[in-house]
C-alpha cells in the first residue's frame, strides 16, 4: 500500500492528473505481478504481453473510478506481513 501513497504523493508534488498517476501505478503493478507469473509459471513473452495489453481498458476504467480517497479501499496486510520475512526464508524467490 505504501508504494500507491508514494506514487500518488510524487504525482501531486508534480502536477500530474489523478486519473493518470492512479492508470500508471496500476499498469506498472500489472506489469510487475505479470513478470512474476513468469517466473512462477509456464507463460511466456507472448502471453505475458496480450494478458497486459487486454487488461489495460479494465485498468484505466478501474484508474477512473478509484481516483476519490472516499472510495479507495486498500487493505493488504498479509502481502506486507510475507514481503517483510521474505529476506530471512531459508528458500529465496527469484534469486536471478
């Protein structure tokens, strides 16, 4: 969650649209748990490519409608909880 507040702080801090930061953080997030598919899954650059191009009407219509702070509703307390003891797992992901 601390990642959206961050990007939408700097957007703010330069003028930027709403809409459009909240459109760039969601497609790059796509993009990021994409290429993690990749690496967990058989999918390849391809399908990787047409899951985030097909996705991105969605995107900017989910963008649009989760600008207003009233409406947003983030809570993801696990991925944090993982994210944190992910260093001290004895199996690391995505060594390479």
């Amino acid at each position: 969650v601390h990642h959206a507040c961050a990007c939408g702080l700097a957007g703010g801090r330069l003028g930027v649209d709403a809409d459009l930061v909240a459109a760039a953080f969601l497609r790059q997030s796509v993009a990021g748990l994409v290429a993690a598919c990749q690496k967990f899954m058989a999918l390849g650059q391809s399908h990787a490519a047409t899951i985030q191009w097909q996705l991105y009407d969605l995107i900017d219509t989910l963008a649009q409608e989760q600008t207003d702070a009233a409406t947003a509703n983030v809570f993801a307390p696990l991925t944090e909880i993982a994210s944190m003891r992910h260093p001290y797992l004895p199996v690391r992901l995505f060594i390479s």
